[in-house]
C-alpha cells in the first residue's frame, strides 16, 4: 500500500509541474515577446494551482519527514538539504545562462516580466533566500520555495509545542492566520481583493501573507491532515479556506478564459489516461521524479530557448522543445547534485543548528498508525506483545 500511495504522489507531482511549465511557456508573456504572430493552439491560466498542488503535496511528505526526525535541528537539516544544493546550482546555471542569452521582456502593461536584469549581489541574495530583505530573485519561479522553508520553520515549531497534536496546532494556526488575512482584503474596500495589493490600510494583511505566507498555509495543513488522517470538522474548514486561495489565485490572473482551461484540461485528462494506458504512468513518475529540477530550470531557461527559436517554428513547435531541452538539463542537474551532497549538508546544518541548541528541543511524534495499534491492543484479549512473541 505504502509503494502504491508513494507512486500516486509522484504521478501528482508531475501533473502539478507540468501545469506551472506549461502556463509559463503558453501564456505567462504574450507571443509577440517571443516574437510569435499568434499564440499556442491551446491556452491555459492556471499555472497558480499547479503550485498550489505541490504546497498540498509538501505538507502531506513533510509531516511523514517529521515523523523520522529526532530533534529539530535534524528536521531542518534534512529539509533544507533536500533542497539546497541542486537550488545553489540552479542559481549559478541560470545566472550564467542570462549572461550569454538574452530572456524575453515585458516592461509594460500585465505581462511585465524581468524588467531589469540581475547582479552578483542578486545572485548572493537569491541563494540565501533573501527576497524579503529587497533582493531580486534570479528567477521569479523561485518564490515558493521560499514559502516552503517558512512552512518546514512553522511546522517544526508546532511539532516541538505540540508533539501530540502537532497536526490539529498547524491547523488552527492555518485556519486563524489565512483567515484574518482574508478577512481584512475582503472587508478593505480601497483595492479589489487579491493578495499583491499594497494599500496602507492592508500593511497587516501584507504581513500575514508576507511573512507568515498565510494564503498558501490551508493548502499545506490539507496535506498535514490527510497524512496524519484528521478528517473532522477542522480539515473541511481548512478544506474551505483553501478554496479560497484558489478562487483569489483565479481571480488576479487577468486574461482567465473559463473555455481556455476546460480545453486544456480535457486535453490533460486524455494525456493522463494516455500515459496510464500506454506506459503505465512511466510519463508522469519520470515528470514527477525530477519534478524540482525541472521546476528550478524551466522558467528563465524554457523561456529564452522559445524566444531564440522563434524565427523558426510555430509557438507550439517552440514550447515542445523547450519542454525538452529543460527536461535534459533537469535531468542531468539532478543527477549531479540533487541526491549527491545531501549527507554532506544534513551533518554540517545540524552543526550548525545545534549552536544555536535546536539539538535540544526533542520530536516525540507518534507514527500514524500508533491509534490503530493501541485501539487493538484494548480489543484483545491477548496483549498484542505477547502474540507477536508466540
């Protein structure tokens, strides 16, 4: 069961990475950036529940992480290594990259996009996760993870506090952070509602979802809950505020074609089926295996391979080979460095937490089975010890 329920993930993980690509490649800039005359046959803007997917994902992996650490620092250091070292080289690939080839720009109107290019300094910043202190992002894509290291600090800390009902704690705070944000962007009637707005009267909103990423905090607590298999009353109100996200998410994407996504997501399905049918989702697992690398190269580089072939194949030719050149350089950046320096980082960041005594503050989390087994243990006459001893 658990082999079975580790493939579904990693097939979700392809369908969730290939949706944020491919709104990146079809109608994230309009053609004429690229220098097209039309756009790709099929249109699709939801690229944002793509990431919105992952976020659900990631709570569900990383309350199973939590399970197998022993103190805090471990966690942290396990999580941040995972992500860390194919991030650094991400960061130097697509730097250098921009320096030889020029990406496609938007400087006006909804499109805008990589209005000014970036420094060493951005660079520094953008490998320390240091946007919020006014750094540029080498890449724009690079946003949620950021948000998923302010997740993997709040959940750690629910999970020291509260090692009993770590999930229900993440919950609550999950349901009161996001809930006041929405509820001072509803009630704010200076801007329409949405979570890029900066009216004074929303600097406390602005911080909610700035530093305490609450817009995205219901779509980690669903994964949290379905892992640690809380279906009550407080997972269907996490459920709703979730949707909420969603529906604002759809709402500040201007060109949203209600006709556009239903194509796009029949066609999907079929794919899908497709791949079930013919591979046996070999596809979509080899998508979702090297969906981070692929995730962290497609943007910046897929996007300026479109625009330099351009002058020679239609908008869909252009995206059907930046999906491919992108796949070969996830590809092999994954298997130069995503698994290959992780013991390294995890031993030299638990040094480093422990200085500042993260080592001390202990994990005591109970597996999720641990209620099933006790629940049987009182049902049988015979202690279930001593029945695995005979």
């Amino acid at each position: 069961m658990e082999k079975i329920k580790d493939t579904f993930i990693e097939q979700w993980r392809g369908i969730a990475v290939f949706i944020v690509v491919y709104f990146h490649y079809s109608d994230r800039l309009p053609p004429a950036a690229f220098g097209f005359s039309e756009g790709p046959s099929v249109h699709q803007h939801i690229g944002k529940l793509g990431v919105l997917l992952f976020f659900i994902i990631s709570g569900y992996l990383i309350a199973k992480s939590l399970e197998a650490s022993k103190t805090l620092a471990d966690f942290y250091a396990k999580r941040i290594s995972r992500i860390w070292p194919l991030f650094i080289l991400a960061n130097l690939t697509v730097f250098i990259f921009l320096l030889f080839f020029s990406p496609p720009t938007v400087t006006t109107g909804d499109y805008q996009f990589y209005e000014k290019g970036r420094d060493v300094l951005d660079l520094i910043g953008t490998m320390f996760f240091a946007a919020d202190l006014g750094f540029d992002w080498i890449d724009g894509a690079f946003w949620s993870l950021l948000v998923e290291l302010k997740f993997y600090f709040f959940i750690g800390m629910c999970a020291v506090i509260f090692p009993k009902r770590f999930a229900t704690a993440f919950c609550v705070f999950a349901l009161a952070a996001s809930g006041l944000d929405f509820l001072i962007l509803y009630f704010d009637r200076s801007g329409p509602i949405g979570f890029s707005d900066s009216e004074q009267f929303r600097v406390v909103s602005q911080i909610l979802h700035g530093l305490f990423v609450s817009q995205y905090l219901p779509m980690f607590a669903i994964g949290v809950a379905l892992y640690r298999k809380k279906f009550d009353g407080l997972f269907t109100a996490v459920i709703f505020m979730a949707c909420i996200t969603a529906l604002i998410g759809v709402y500040e994407i201007h060109l949203f074609k209600a006709e556009d996504n239903v194509l796009f997501i029949m066609l999907f399905a079929f794919l899908v089926v497709a791949d079930h049918v013919i591979f046996k989702n070999a596809v979509f697992m080899w998508i979702g295996k090297y969906s981070y690398s692929i995730y962290l190269f497609h943007q910046m580089i897929g996007l300026t391979i479109m625009k330099m072939v351009a002058p020679y194949v239609t908008m869909d030719a252009a995206i059907v080979i930046a999906l491919l050149s992108v796949s070969a350089i996830a590809w092999g950046a994954s298997w130069l460095c995503e698994w290959r320096f992780r013991k390294l980082f995890i031993s030299n960041l638990i040094k480093l937490f422990s200085l500042f005594g993260l080592h001390k503050l202990l994990i005591h989390i109970a597996p999720t089975d641990a209620p099933v087994l006790e629940e049987k243990a009182k049902a049988s006459p015979v202690p279930l010890a001593g029945a695995a001893g005979k």
